[in-house]
C-alpha cells in the first residue's frame, strides 16, 4: 500500500518559501522544487490542503473552496509563528489562484505566483482530469470496476459544482491583481493539456504595471513541476528568489 502523502517542512535559513499543490494534488506535485531550494537552503513549506492526500474522493468534493483559502492563510501564519517575517508563496494551478491572492492581501509576502493557473477565464479539461483522478484512488482503494464507475457517476454533479466554485475563486484572485505591490512570477506550460496556456497572457496584461516575470516552457505539460521542464522551472524560480528583497537579519 502506497503511504499518504503529507505536508512537507524543511527549516533552513531565514528565507522561507510556501509551495501550494494543485486541485486533487498533494505536496508531491511540488517535491521536488522544494528539495531544489532547500539545496540554496531556503526554508520550504508545503501544506496539504483540507480534504486532500486521502483515498476518498469524496474528500475533497465534501470541502468549501473558501476553505483552501483558509488554509492558505493558515499556512502564512505558520511560518510567521515560525519566525518568519517575510514569505515567498507560489502554487501550482489551483494552489497559484491562492498564492497570487495572497500575494495581494498578505503583507507578509514579498513576492511569488502561479504555475499554470486558471486565473484569468479559460477553456479548462478539468472535470475529465478529476474523474481519472477518482478512478485512480478508488482502485487504490480497492473498489470493483463497477463500483468505482457507480461512484464516479454519483458525484460528477459534485465535480461540476465545485469547478464552478474553484472559478469564483479564481475570478476574486483576478479582481485582486491591481492590489500586488511586490514582484510576481509567472509560468507557463506551452503543451497545457488542462487549461488554455494563452490565459497567461491575460494575466500579464493585467499586470502591466507591476514587476512582473513570465516565463514560458513550449515543450512542458500541465504539471510543470514534474515534468520534462521542471528543471529549468526550478532555475527560473530560485533566480527569481534570489533577487526578491530579502530582509537578512
């Protein structure tokens, strides 16, 4: 049996950095950045949302989306309980729609973004992407052929639903974006199977104004933080770090 996966807390130097994974991911979709940066000795904190990292899909369809931003936050006051003054924040599809909001209301952030996120509206395959999710955890689970497709059916008006919520909360990011006083990373798979990559674009129009860095990856799929990319993501990232205004004391 495979373990669960579990958030992930690596405490190095004053410089702390917080990792949000995808809709129906887990701290795994953002592992390996976090070993990357904790080589340049960033501290690297990556949660696990509420209701994710379990076998049930169910789970994860029982939650309010406003709960994940909760746990965004939540996360943010970790880290400064810590003793972290100061927070870099990005995330991975769904977990950047939080961490670009963040970025805007939390004064603690001093710079971040998203990695193929749906901020800005996008033709998206998300719902078909989650039912091959729930057939994954369902055998996992141990569920019959029949069984798993019964559950499937039962909960797509559910998917649906929460879709809908997940692009409320996307459209409150978005209605946020002339608020971000500090520098955003931008990034962007070009073989997107999940959401249309031009929505970037849009986002960086928006954006104009700020200190903006947006980085484009033309061979990389959807989850570009394991995938063929992921090394040059992670170059891009700590380069962008690197050159935030860390306060060292």
């Amino acid at each position: 049996m495979k373990s669960l996966p579990k958030p992930l807390y690596a405490k190095h130097s004053k410089r702390a950095v917080l990792l949000l994974h995808a809709y129906s991911g887990s701290p795994n979709d953002v592992r390996m950045l976090a070993r990357y940066l904790e080589k340049s000795e960033y501290t690297v904190y990556a949660p696990l949302f509420t209701g994710h990292g379990t076998l049930a899909p169910q789970d994860i369809l029982a939650q309010k989306t406003e709960t994940w931003w909760e746990d965004t936050k939540q996360a943010i006051h970790f880290l400064k309980a810590e003793g972290f003054s100061q927070v870099a924040v990005f995330g991975l599809s769904m977990g950047g729609i939080f961490a670009v909001r963040a970025l805007a209301e939390q004064s603690e952030i001093i710079g971040g973004g998203c990695f193929c996120s749906p901020i800005s509206p996008v033709e998206n395959h998300v719902p078909e992407n989650f039912e091959r999710y729930e057939r994954y955890v369902l055998k996992l689970a141990g569920e019959s052929e029949q069984e798993i497709e019964e559950t499937v059916a039962a909960l797509r008006p559910n998917v649906y639903q929460q879709l809908a919520e997940i692009q409320n909360q996307a459209a409150i990011t978005e209605g946020k974006l002339s608020d971000i006083q500090a520098p955003v990373f931008l990034a962007q798979a070009g073989q997107d199977e999940m959401i249309d990559p031009a929505g970037v674009y849009e986002i960086a129009k928006k954006l104009a104004d700020k200190r903006v860095t947006l980085q484009w990856y033309p061979n990389s799929k959807h989850v570009i933080t394991v995938g063929e990319s992921r090394k040059l993501l992670e170059k891009d990232v700590l380069e962008f770090l690197e050159n935030l205004p860390w306060n060292e004391e």
